[in-house]
C-alpha cells in the first residue's frame, strides 16, 4: 500500500488547513486511517484516527479543533485542522491498515507533509 499526503504548508496562528492522503496499490478493503505528528528530536504521536466504519479518536490536543473523516470509495482520509496553533508545527504523516491478513496489525505510512504555523 502506498500513502500520499497534501495539503501542508504555512499558516498564521489561528488559521484552517485541511489535510488529504489517498491509499492505492492495494485490492483489500482499508480499515483504520490515521493522523499523525512528528517534531524533530521527538516521538511520532497520534493526532487522530478513523475506522472504516467512521468511528473516530483523537489525542487531546486536536479534540475541538481539528476533525478527521474519511471518504471509502477514494481510499482517502482528510483532516481538518481550525484554530491552528504554533505548536501544531510539525511533520504530519498519514497512515493505514488493510484488510489482508498478511499484513495483520502493520501499519503503512505516508511521507508526511510539513505544517508550519507562525506569523
């Protein structure tokens, strides 16, 4: 499976950004998508994630601010960040898991898209 992000890039403190990533090369069904962060020097850490069912988690920190959703038939997953803050700067990575018991609990990662917010 491959994972491709969009939608980073720079924002004013305050602003909207909204990320996307599409999944393909794969012929199984997609179960959780994912977003996640990671600051140079720290841990990858969760923002949000989304069954395929649309059940959804978020760490405390994006809870009232950013919203993740999902769009099956696309194999995409979308997360809509509001009242951006600077420190929601970092590299966000989208992630999945598929259906092929082959690749049980493996986690496939996007290449991640740079969020700066600052003024």
């Amino acid at each position: 499976v491959q994972l491709q992000a969009s939608g980073g890039g720079l924002v004013q403190p305050g602003g909207s950004l909204r990320l996307s990533c599409a999944a393909f090369g794969t012929g199984f069904s997609i179960n959780n998508m994912g977003w996640y962060r990671q600051d140079p020097g720290k841990l990858r850490e969760l923002v949000a994630t989304i069954t395929s069912d649309g059940s959804t988690n978020y760490d405390d920190s994006a809870k009232g601010r950013f919203i993740i959703s999902r769009d099956n038939p696309k194999n995409a997953v979308y997360l809509e960040m509001n009242n951006l803050k600077p420190e929601d700067t970092a590299v966000y990575y989208c992630s999945a898991q598929i259906s092929d018991p082959r690749y049980y609990g493996v986690i496939f990662w996007g290449k991640g898209t740079l969020l700066t917010v600052s003024s």
